[in-house]
C-alpha cells in the first residue's frame, strides 16, 4: 500500500518526529510505503504534494491538536495519536490498514476519521467525561492546539526577560530593548491562546474573534482563565455563524472577509468585556485584598510566603498566579527588597526543575513525550517560566496541581523562614550573580531545593506507571 501520513504533537518538538520515526519502521517492517509531514514546532516539514496525497491509498493522521483536513476530502483517512503510534506503531498501522479494508466506505464525501478506541477512553477518563463521549476530547485538543502555539512566544519571552534582568547593571540600553522585546513576546501568550483554540473549532474564521478574545482578556484582567473561555467563547460562536448564515450564493463570499469576522468578534468582545471580564476580575481583587491582610510579619508571614508560591505554581499561568505575580511586583514599589518577591519566583522555579526530576527518577510514570519535554524543563524552571506545566497538568491534573503547588508552597514558607529577599521582578535563578538582586541567595536555593525534593516526592507517591493507567 501507499500511505501518507501527518505527525504533531502538543509542543510540536520530540514526539512529533519520534512518532514520524516508528510510522516509518512500522511500514517497513508491514512492507508499505508511507510518505511523512511532520508539524513541529518549526512549521511544516517533508510537505505532502498534492499529486503524493491524490495517488495515496491511506493517509494517517498522528495528532494531539487540530489541523485542516480538507486536503484530505474523498481519501480514506485513519486518525489517531502520537502516543498510540510511539507505544505500538505496528499494531495501529496494522488496525489502520484492517479498517481500511473492511469498514471504509469509499462512498463519503467528507474524510472519514476514525482513532483508536483505547485513545478515547484514555482522554475521556483524563478530562472526567466518561458519560459525554468523545466532547471531551474534542475540548482537550482544542486547548492542546492553542497550547502548542504558546509555547514558543512563553519561551522566547521568559528567557528574554531573564537576560534582559541580567544585564541591567552592565548595559542598561541592552537590558531596556531585550526587556521590550521580551515583554511582547510573552505578552502575546494569552492572545495566541485563545486564537488558535478558536482556530482549531471553527478554522481560519475563528482567528480574528479569538485574538480579539484573548486581548481582551488581558485589559479586563481575566487572564488565562479568560483566554480559555474567550478561545472557545469565539471558536463556538463563529462555527455556529458559519453553519447557521447563509447569505446566498452571491453574497457567499462576503461570509469570510466581512460577516463572519465582524459579527463574532464583535458578540465576543462584549461578552469578553462585561461578562467573563467582570467575575474574574473581581476574583482578582479579592484575592489581591486578601494577601494585602495578611502581609503583617511573624506566622501570617511564613503562611502568605507559602501561599504566594503555592499561587504563581498551581494553576500554571493562569488568574492564581498572575494575581500573585501582580501582588509580588507591587511590593518592590517601596525600593526595598521583598521577601514575597523572593517567595513568588522561587516558588515558580520548582515548576520546571521537579518536572525533570520526576521525569528522570520514575519515567515510567509519564509518558514518553512527557519525558523529552522534562529534559528541557529544567531550563524553562530556572527562567521563571511555570507554564512549561501546562502539558503535564492536562493529562494529570490531580498529581501535579498536588505535586508542584506543594513544593512551592513549602519553598515559599522556607524562604520567609530564611528571611530571605528579592529587588527584581523577574530573571528566574539567573539573577542569583547579580550583586543585590537576591537576599540570603545559598538559602534560597537551599528552599528551592526542598520544595523540588517534595514535589518530586507527592509526583512519585501520587502518579500511577502509565501501563497501570491502561
């Protein structure tokens, strides 16, 4: 047989060509011959041609996201995931070709999708939607699309930013133009988000209301909780416009250019404005009233230490730790180095460094995907970046909300315990050799590492080995 196939993963880095790599072995093994594209993070690569995709007797699609399958329209076409093809790529190109044969009506106009029963059951009981069959993991890799797309601006902007802290007393020009460009970068994490959530529900159209979206989930303080909501608010609604508005076959062409974008992106930004924005930015401040309380010293200290690192950890980026975040820059306005500064960031670094701890202690505990990503999260981790989680809560939410919000809680606490401060805003552990920047700098790293030691801990007692999940 002729097969043609399509790999991409969350981060779109080592399971899109480990995937690419065992489909390959996989038909030389069955005595195939498969044709790749792989969709990394570096865009497209090996593109499919027209002519290859047309004289093709199968295509497999290996995917955790979304992608356009119109190319594909009238061609038999098999879709699974990466980690259903990495564990036992014979045996799914074997049920691909079976299904093929058997079950495929040559007859349906549109691409017949059809994944492994086991991936199914794997992402419904992953999201609790055992009695709402296959929406979950419809919702799971709309999020996981938009995910895979931030990763990239959230990398690029935090270890700019880290530079940019860095080099403030050496070259302060240097410092002020990384610190903008950084600042853009990571600023667009949230509209990026929302965009290609929406992209991935309702194709191209939902780009512009889902951009819209997420901007306005930045001014209305909603933050990444309202990114979500905001990407699939837009994504919905301009599906919904598009299947429901029909304008007739002359006024057709105006529906992409002109009705679909202004009419969703306008319902959606006033719905962004007055009722996601509200609630969540008056979430905001209670929170934010509530930490001021307890800024007094002593016990409250220790407590609010732990709990402003618990917050900028354990939801990963999203309203807990922006609040926090917010909280922790406001108290460098005096100009003295600040304690829950110092508690906030460090309780950010354990994110990234436990998640490559745990992955090297117990790798039977994650799956293979997880594990390429923890060899480079230690690196995110000493950059202050805590959404390099974002992937591992979302397969195991329960251990890791645990883990690595209870590793920073008690990093936190250990770093008002050891009195010690911060004078930056941002840098991650790089900062640590900058003169001033860090107070009672060994100590600090001494609570950090305690804080990974537990967080490593609460990972392996909690997380169950991937063979017994299946």
């Amino acid at each position: 047989m002729k097969i043609v196939a399509v790999t991409a993963c969350t981060t779109g880095i080592a399971h899109t060509y480990l995937c690419a790599e065992a489909l390959q072995d996989a038909a030389a093994e069955l005595g195939h011959e498969i044709r790749i594209e792989t969709m990394g993070s570096v865009g497209a690569e090996d593109v499919l041609t027209d002519s290859e995709i047309a004289k093709a007797d199968l295509v497999m699609l290996a995917v955790e996201i979304t992608i356009p399958k119109e190319r594909f329209k009238g061609k038999p076409v098999y879709e699974t995931h990466t980690h259903e093809v990495t564990t036992d790529p014979v045996r799914i190109m074997k049920e691909a070709i079976n299904w093929f044969e058997h079950d495929y009506d040559p007859a349906s106009a549109e691409p017949v999708v059809k994944a492994t029963a086991s991936t199914e059951e794997e992402l419904d009981e992953t999201l609790n939607s055992k009695n709402g069959r296959g929406i979950g993991s419809q919702l799971y890799k709309h999020l996981m699309c938009g995910v895979s797309y931030i990763i990239p601006f959230v990398v690029a902007g935090g270890i700019i930013n880290a530079l940019s802290t860095a080099f403030a007393n050496l070259w302060p020009g240097v410092s002020e133009v990384f610190a903008q460009i950084g600042g853009h970068s990571f600023g667009m994490m949230i509209p990026i988000l929302a965009a290609y959530m929406a992209f991935s529900v309702a194709d191209r159209p939902g780009l512009v209301p889902g951009m819209v979206a997420g901007f306005m989930a930045i001014d209305t303080g909603s933050g990444f909780v309202g990114g979500i909501i905001g990407g699939y608010l837009a994504g919905y609604l301009t599906l919904w416009m598009k299947n429901h508005i029909n304008l007739g076959k002359n006024l057709k062409s105006l529906m992409p250019i002109l009705v679909l974008p202004l009419l969703s992106t306008l319902i959606v930004g006033v719905l962004m404005k007055y009722v996601v924005g509200i609630p969540i930015a008056w979430l905001n401040d209670a929170l934010t009233n509530v930490l001021n309380g307890m800024n007094t010293g002593g016990a409250s200290a220790i407590l609010l230490g732990a709990i402003v690192a618990c917050m900028v950890t354990v939801d990963f980026g999203g309203v807990l730790c922006r609040v926090s975040y917010a909280f922790a820059v406001a108290t460098l306005a005096t100009g003295e180095p600040s304690m829950i500064m110092a508690a906030n960031m460090a309780g950010g670094i354990v994110t990234g460094l436990s998640l490559t701890a745990g992955t090297l202690l117990f790798p039977k505990k994650f799956t293979r995907q997880e594990i390429e990503m923890g060899k480079s999260t230690w690196l995110l981790g000493l950059s202050f970046i805590v959404e390099c989680g974002i992937p591992y809560v979302l397969r195991d939410p329960k251990a890791h909300i645990i883990a690595q919000g209870g590793g920073a809680a008690v990093t936190g606490a250990l770093i008002a315990i050891f009195n010690c401060t911060q004078s930056v805003p941002h840098g991650g552990l790089w900062v640590a050799p900058i003169p001033g920047a860090l107070g009672n700098v060994f100590l600090y790293i001494l609570a950090i590492v305690c804080g990974i030691a537990f967080a490593t801990l609460m990972m392996f007692l909690l997380k169950k080995n991937i063979s017994e999940k299946q």
